[in-house]
C-alpha cells in the first residue's frame, strides 16, 4: 500500500467539501457523546444551560473561528511538524497511533491539574476515557493532515472544543 505523501501545511482552505466534513467528524463525535451521557443517566441534560438549542448552534457555528486560531497555532506543531516528519519513517498507522497518543499524554495536565475530572468521577476512570478520546480524535487529526494537509484538521479541531466548551459540558448537570 502506497504510503500518503506528507502534505506539511498542505493546500489553502479551500475545499468546502472537505472543510464541511471535518466540520461534522468535529461535532458528531461530541454529541453522540455526550447523548450517551445524558440518556444513560450518566449526566443530566440541562435544558436551561443548553440554551435551549441557540448555545449548540452558536457553538457550531460561530464559535468554531477563534477556536480555529487556537487550534491552528497547536495544530501547526503537531500535525504540521510532528505527523509530516513521523510520516517519514513510519507506516501510516503506526503515525496515527505514535502521533495521537502523543498528543492525548500532552493534554492530561489539563485533566490533572487545572479540575478536569467532572464531579463525581473518578480521577483514574477520567484520565482513562480521556486518554481514549484524546488519542482517537489525535488519531483522526493526524489522517487529516496526512490525506487533506492541516486545514480540514484544524477545523475539526475547533468545532469539537467549540461544541464541547459552549454547549456540551455547560449543558451537563451532574446526577
């Protein structure tokens, strides 16, 4: 099997098709979710702090553009830099995978250290569902950038901590 050709910073954004897609690999992920949190009784969904649907579609929309700046200085690093040179002397699913889980231990001080773990659960459960998300999304993130270059990656990027920011997590009441 023939190997993606690394793209580094790759083509402009320019391709809505694949902008759009990225888009919803973003957001469905996180709402699928987190309707499993809600309807298995995990977390309650709360009407109020949802906004009752203009939080989502804010989050969806207009909130993926500042994420999208954040997300590309990180992305820069990570996809642009880390998965281009990786790509070089790895298969790709060993790239996905070296790259992912790279990025999934980078961001467990957040989890750590700055009160990550939702109330309730506990700390080693937390860190073991968030390492799975993490390295999975880093995973998906890092098959973007190698197929598409860094745009489609960054938009996906974005729509998830958009969603998950002002919608998801302000929307989940504890049980």
């Amino acid at each position: 099997m023939a190997q993606p050709r690394p793209t580094g910073l790759g083509r402009a954004p320019h391709d809505l098709r694949r902008l759009l897609l990225a888009w919803a690999l973003g957001v469905t992920p996180v709402l699928a979710a987190y309707l499993a949190v809600w309807t298995t009784g995990a977390g309650r969904f709360d009407v109020a702090a949802s906004g009752h649907g203009g939080a989502l579609l804010a989050a969806a929309t207009v909130l993926v553009a500042p994420y999208a700046l954040l997300a590309l200085a990180e992305d820069v690093g990570w996809r642009g830099l880390l998965v281009t040179r990786l790509a070089q002397i790895a298969r790709p699913r060993t790239v996905y995978l070296v790259s992912g889980v790279a990025w999934s231990m980078s961001h467990l001080w957040l989890l750590l250290f700055l009160g990550g773990t939702p109330e309730g659960v506990a700390r080693l459960y937390a860190v073991v569902m968030f390492t799975i998300g993490t390295t999975a999304l880093g995973s998906i993130l890092a098959a973007m950038q190698l197929r598409w270059g860094i745009w489609p990656g960054v938009v996906a990027h974005a729509a998830v901590n958009a969603v998950m920011y002002h919608f998801a997590d302000p929307a989940t009441a504890t049980t």
